[in-house]
C-alpha cells in the first residue's frame, strides 16, 4: 500500500467513526463504565483523547523523519541541534501569548487552525522532500514555524479538554493525557523508522500530517460546552494579568516554580545520556536507549496506574515527597553510573525515577487544572507549559557545568537542586503542604458545565 493510500484510510477511518459513533453510544455505555479508565468514561473527552493519539503520533513521526532528513543532507550532529533548537525556541517565547489567545478566542476553532496549520507545514515538507529540491533551511524554517504553531495549540488543548468532564476525574484525564505521550514516545518513532526504512522518507511525512489533520477533524464536529472567555484587553495586557494571578498566589507560583526546576535542572540527565553511555558505562547506543527505554515505561506504567485509579487523597505531601524522591534518584542515578559502573543497577534506578517523575508531574498538573478559573486557565497553562520548553536550556547549563566538575556530579547537583526547591515551600508554605484539603471539595464536585456521560 502506498503512502497515499495509507492516507486515504486514516481519512476514511475518521469520517466513519465521526458518522457512525453515535449509533453505537448507548451500546457501548455498560462496558465502558466497567473497563475503561474515569476520563475514558465521558464520549466528548474519549473523542478528544482518540484525536490527540492521533495528533501526537503525527508529531513523535515528524521529529523523527525531520531529525534523519536533515543528518542525511547534511551529516552533520551540529544540525540535530539546530533542528531541536528552532522547535524549541517558539515555545519559550510564544508560549505567553499562546496562552493570551487561548482565553481571548474560541478553544476549539483555535485548535482546529493550529492542527490544520501544522498539517499543511508537514505536507510541505514532504512534498519538498518527495520533488528532491528540499534544502537545510526549509527544515529548519518548518521546524520553527510548526514550534509556533504548537505554543498556540498547547495552551488551547490545556485549556479546553477540563470542559469535557466532570472534575472528580481530571486526575485521570490528565493521566490518560500523559498516556499518549509517554507510549508514542516509545511506538511511534519505531513505525516512522519502518515507514522510512520500507517506505521512504516523505511516506513518513504524509502520515504525520494526516495525524494532526486527524485531530483538526475530530475537534470540527465535537460539541464543546459554552466556555466563557476572560480575556478583557489587549494582548500585552492579558499576559501581565496572568504573570500577576500566578505570582499572587502562591500555590500556582510553587507548582509551576516545580515544573521550572523539574525541566531545567531534574530532566538535563536525558540530554547528557550518551556522555554516560559512551564514556561512563561505556555501553554504547543500544546501552543508551535501554536507559531510556526503561524510564520510560516506569513513567507509562504510573501514568497508566493513575489514568485507571483518577486521585490521590493528600496531594500535597504526595508532590513534595514525589519531588524529593526524583532528585535524589537523580543524584542516585548519576553516582551509581560513576562509581558502581553496573548497567543493570543504573536501569533499576531509571525506572523508578520515571515512575517518581510522572507520579508527581500528574499530580501538579492536575491540581493547577482544579485550582485555575476558568477566565485564566489558557494564560496559566500557557505559562506552564512554557516551562518544558526550557528542557533544552537545561541540558546546555548541565553541560558548561560537566565541564567544570564533570558530568555525573552536574546531574547530581541537578538533582538535588529538585530536591531542595521542594522541601523549601513544604517547611515555609502552609497552602502547599494542605493543598489536598484544598482540592478535595472540588474533586468531590461535579463540573457546571460538563453533564454525566449518560446524558450525551
């Protein structure tokens, strides 16, 4: 089969289920109260979550197929940075005003431009690439170009799908959220490797932008309750009114102060990986995506526990003692590579650092997403999520430092800097420390705007 055609099925495969999904609803009801996680349980999120697997899948494929066009044209490691930098520059910048827009415009128009935007930028690059005329630049320029887009389309996706359950399930909404992302990260690049392989190169494109055009239709025909919007100025304006709700409050300073240090300081162990692959433990590439790998499905696996499960009582002390732990595993992970030289203990440490790092990351995100009104929740969310976008900034301090006291005890300084900015606020900040007595009358709560699943 064709790329084309592959294509035309995903298209025929959306269109199917747009036109017969509700036929099969009420059928369906039973077993999804008794099987699927709480979130899963709602059909608009359920749509929702089925078009972002779609949409993310798209996005693991293209990074993939961008990152091999690029060593391929011009073999040089320097434009994989390049390439990783003009991604990730957008959102550190865009971010804000992605936000702004997020609450000044309609959540779900604004997500089906950007899907579509992004779309048709990878459809140009791989037409770019199947006519054989594709040059360094238009990849780069692609690459910035679509990082844009995405500082639109995050803040707007984290603003919108709260309004699609009740809020007793965020947690696992958001847990179910971060499914996605921790198991395409694992899958997808391999199917982009085989399309490239089997296929070539712009197959993978094609099948990338037809995952976010995926996600563009499937957000067309949901019906999204009426949200009210909260922005009231300019655009300047709006962004200084959410950079001063955050810094009032000192429980939304504290969990986005986290997610900052969890980026920039707890995660530059991933960018330093081959350093302790190649010359620590001395196991090569395929020793570097174990590691990875490894901590990679401790994260699935929490996130997949906390998808099923939907809350934990007491958040609070469970952020702070997930915090601790992360960056003390990161310390351990780091001495252990040093002076004890074992793979296998260096794998087990991984693992639980994965499962410690998505225990307590869906927690904070969960909590900000109970706690924001919904007036501000783009322009918070737009600023959270700007803090993952520095991860590449941290990976650049970590290394000017292993330059100075070498690369384990930069990751370990690291780690323990996670470890100190948490433990701070638990000993100063009554509100963060009783922040699961704040969250439980809300998560016992129904949402306003959102009816129980029966009623769609």
């Amino acid at each position: 089969m064709t790329f084309i055609g592959l294509v035309i099925l995903a298209f025929g495969v959306v269109f199917m289920a747009v036109a017969i999904g509700p036929a099969f609803r009420r059928r369906r009801r039973g077993f999804a109260k008794s099987f699927l996680p709480p979130a899963l349980q709602y059909p608009k999120y359920r749509a929702y979550w089925l078009g972002m697997l779609a949409a993310v899948s798209g996005y693991q494929m293209f990074r993939v197929g961008q990152l091999w066009l690029i060593y391929l044209i011009t073999d040089s490691p320097w434009f994989l940075g390049y390439a990783g930098v003009a991604n990730a520059l957008p959102g550190m910048f865009f971010n804000l005003f992605g936000g702004v827009f997020a609450d000044k415009l309609d959540k779900r128009l604004l997500i089906i431009c950007t899907q579509a935007t992004t779309a048709g930028l990878i459809f140009l690059l791989a037409i770019l690439t199947l006519l054989d005329v594709v040059q360094p630049w238009h990849i780069l320029a692609i690459a910035f170009l679509a990082g844009a887009v995405e500082a639109f389309d995050t803040p707007a996706r984290q603003a919108i799908y709260p309004h699609l359950i009740d809020r007793k399930v965020m947690m696992s909404a958001v847990a179910m959220n971060s499914v996605i992302w921790q198991g395409t990260r694992i899958i997808a690049p391999a199917i982009a490797g085989f399309i490239i392989d089997f296929i070539n190169t712009e197959a993978a494109f094609f099948i990338a932008g037809a995952g976010f055009l995926t996600m563009s239709v499937v957000m067309f025909f949901l019906r999204v309750p009426p949200i009210p919007r909260g922005s009231r100025g300019n655009a300047a304006q709006d962004m200084l009114e959410g950079l001063r709700f955050i810094k009032r409050n000192s429980i939304f300073s504290f969990l986005i102060s986290m997610t900052f240090f969890n980026s920039f300081f707890g995660m530059a162990y991933i960018m330093l990986m081959p350093v302790f692959a190649v010359d620590i433990l001395d196991v090569g590439a395929r020793g570097q995506g174990l590691m990875l790998g490894v901590g990679g499905i401790g994260a699935l696996l929490t996130t997949i526990w906390f998808g099923a499960r939907g809350k934990v009582v007491n958040k609070g002390a469970f952020i702070i003692g997930g915090a601790v732990a992360f960056g003390l595993l990161v310390a351990a992970f780091a001495m252990a590579a040093q002076f004890i030289g074992s793979l296998y203990v260096v794998m087990a440490i991984l693992f639980v650092m994965g499962a410690c790092n998505s225990g307590y990351m869906i927690s904070i995100q969960s909590s900000l997403q109970m706690l924001v009104p919904d007036r501000m929740r783009g322009r918070v969310m737009g600023f959270y999520g700007m803090t993952w976008s520095i991860m590449p900034l941290g990976g650049m301090q970590a290394g000017a430092l292993a330059s100075i006291i070498t690369t384990p005890f930069a990751i370990a300084v690291g780690g323990l800097a996670v470890s100190a900015f948490a433990i701070g606020p638990a000993l100063l900040n009554r509100g963060v420390r009783n922040l699961g007595s704040q969250l439980q009358p809300l998560e016992s709560a129904e949402a306003e705007v959102v009816p129980a699943p029966a009623d769609d």
